[in-house]
C-alpha cells in the first residue's frame, strides 16, 4: 500500500484531534497527555495546534494518508524550550491495521527528521519512548537511534521511566 506522508495543513484541526484522541485510547502510555484531557481540550486548542504545526519553522506535523486520504499515522517534531540545542520527535503514532514494515512509520519518523535537519540549527535530535515499549525502542533502533543514557519519569506516573533515545547521524 502507498501512503501520502507529508505535512499537515492548517484547517486539518479535525483530524488531528481525530487521530490523537485514537493514539491515546491505543497507545497511553506512549503520550504525556491522557485521553480524558486531551478529549476536554477547546476547539481553539485544536485550531492553535493545528496551525502551529503547519506553518511553524522549527516544529511541524506529518501525517500519512492511506488511498482514500484517512490519516493513519502521525509525528512531530518541535524544540523544547528547556534543553539547548536540541529538537525532539513526539506525538509519532499509526494505527493498528498500518502497521509492521510495510506501514508508513517509517516515512513519518524521516520526514520530521528531514524538516529538523533543514528547518533547525540544533546538534541533536532525540525522542523519548516508554521503557515498557520494546517495540517502539527497537523500531527506533532500526532506524539509527541510540539509548543516550538519560531516563526522565513519566509524567503521568513517575515510577515508570521515559528512555531517551539520540539519532547520532542528524547532523
């Protein structure tokens, strides 16, 4: 199957709720934010990140479309304000019946490198991955990632621990 991996338009706000509502009834602990919270949130939530995440610079959304243009995936990639120097993958999510090695996954995850290497002036990029998700360290794996060494807790139980991984290669 070929999916349409590219960056989200602005007005998309509906299906970027649509899908991250999905991610997070999926996946929990694969996300900092519950469904509960993200399901409150105002349409001008949505609106604002939405916008933010199609005509940003340094951060944008890629979505994977299948044949009929549903989204089936989903990543980002934005700086964060208290870490120097680097810029961060999140938010990466396809649905079940998409994926494995023929999913679009793998293109998400090279497309907000790409825009990170061509939209940034960083020395690194990383992405965080739950020490439960061996699944998710060893796609990361397979694609260039490495552990870094550095484990932050888990916002939403901070007994469980965050892994972060470096992609060695981004610059």
């Amino acid at each position: 199957m070929h999916y349409d991996v590219r960056r989200m338009a602005a007005g998309e706000w509906r299906e970027l709720r649509g899908i991250t509502l999905e991610a997070l009834r999926d996946s929990p602990k694969a996300f900092s934010s519950s469904y509960a919270d993200s399901a409150a949130r105002p349409e001008d939530y949505w609106r604002h990140r939405a916008a933010h995440g199609a005509t940003a610079r340094e951060s944008a959304t890629f979505t994977a479309g299948d044949e009929t243009g549903a989204w089936v995936g989903i990543a980002g990639v934005e700086p964060l304000p208290d870490v120097p120097d680097h810029v961060h993958i999140h938010s990466v999510y396809v649905t079940p019946a998409h994926r494995g090695a023929a999913g679009p996954a793998a293109d998400l995850v090279r497309a907000v490198v790409r825009h990170a290497r061509e939209h940034t002036t960083v020395g690194a990029l990383t992405l965080g991955v739950h020490e439960d998700n061996g699944r998710a360290q060893a796609f990361y794996r397979r694609l260039g990632f490495e552990p870094t060494g550095t484990v932050v807790p888990y916002v939403r139980n901070p007994a469980e621990r965050i892994l972060v991984l470096g992609y060695p290669g981004f610059r």
